[in-house]
C-alpha cells in the first residue's frame, strides 16, 4: 500500500472514529453535552485534527444523521424484505421505523430534529437521506390507494410516523397504546 493510500484510509478511520463517538456521546448524554473539545479529548487527538475533518458540530450532526439514515434504510428494508404480502410488509415498516427512533434517540435526533445541515426534500440531498427515504417508498407505494401518487402517501404516512415516534418519545402519548396506534395508522392510511 502506498503512503497516500495509507493516509487517506487513516483519515476515513478517524471521521469513523469521531462519528462513532459523537454518537455514543450523544446516546449517553445527549447532544448539548457533545462539543468537539470534549470530541478531540475522547478520541485522542487535538481539536485542529477534528477541524481538518469536521468545520465544527454541526458537521459532525450531519455525518451523525448520514450514518443514521443509512442504518435506517437498512434496517427497513431487512425487516420488511421476510414479510409476505402488502399488510405484513407496511407491519413490519412500521414496527422497525419505531423501534429504530426508540432504540436511537440521539441519532433519530440528527437525523430530523437538529440542525446538521442536511434536507431531505431536495434534489441534491445526499444518496442516505435519498435511500431512507427510498426505503419507505419501496414498501408503501402499493398501499397508497388507486389515483394517489406514491411519494406524496409515502411523505404522510412518514410524517404521521415520525409524529408518532416523536410525541411517544417526549411522553406525550400513553405508552401502553403504541401498537394500537399503529394499527390505526395501517387501517386508516394504507389500503391494503
């Protein structure tokens, strides 16, 4: 291997590194305690090296979301690809979009409610925010119902989603109704 090639697998490692520990930082205790002083200190190296990476937090959220929404997409997809007919797939869509948003509230956090610089509605967003995306269109499009256009049903049903995970997760919603409510959203959106 030569030196450069070295050099830039070093450098993808370390934004690798800083990602993952923004993130465990984030998960831990939340994203105001996460400052690339205490990023340099926990990574071991100086805050002009995370400065040759990241222009500053807000980067740092953006590459948080990026990993985030890819794991997303992912996970969408893995669970919804064993299910067997239109119900059982927009089932399984709707349980892993929730579970994923419980289980990893400091990256659902970068991913849609602080500022990392990303936009999901644009043409030039990045391909993880696209796939995301893509990922609930692949599995809600056949249940959008005749003369509805696919995208648009797909930006509700997310959006009613993601109110959803997000009251639930401010304890705005009686928890003990989680799974009724998303069986309301199934019955009352998806025409399966």
């Amino acid at each position: 291997m030569s030196v450069p090639e070295r050099k830039q697998r070093e450098q993808v490692d370390r934004e690798h590194l800083i990602v993952a520990t923004a993130r465990e930082l984030a998960e831990q205790q939340g994203w105001d305690a996460v400052t690339t002083r205490l990023l340099a200190e926990r990574i071991e190296y100086s805050q002009p090296v995370l400065y040759s990476h990241f222009r500053g937090k807000r980067e740092i959220i953006g590459a948080v979301a990026l990993a985030g929404a890819a794991e997303m997409a992912a996970a969408l997809r893995a669970a919804t690809s064993a299910a067997d007919g239109p119900r059982t797939r927009v089932t399984a869509l709707v349980c892993t979009y929730l579970d994923f948003a419980e289980r990893n509230p400091a990256v659902y956090d970068a991913m849609f409610q602080l500022d990392g610089g990303l936009t999901f509605a644009n043409e030039d967003a990045p391909a993880p925010l696209k796939d995301a995306f893509a990922a609930l269109l692949e599995n809600l499009a056949e249940v959008a119902g005749d003369g509805v256009h696919p995208a648009l049903f797909t930006e509700v049903f997310w959006a009613a989603l993601h109110g959803l995970a997000t009251l639930t997760r401010a304890g705005r919603l009686q928890p003990g109704d989680a799974k009724r409510r998303a069986e309301l959203l199934m019955d009352r959106l998806a025409m399966v």
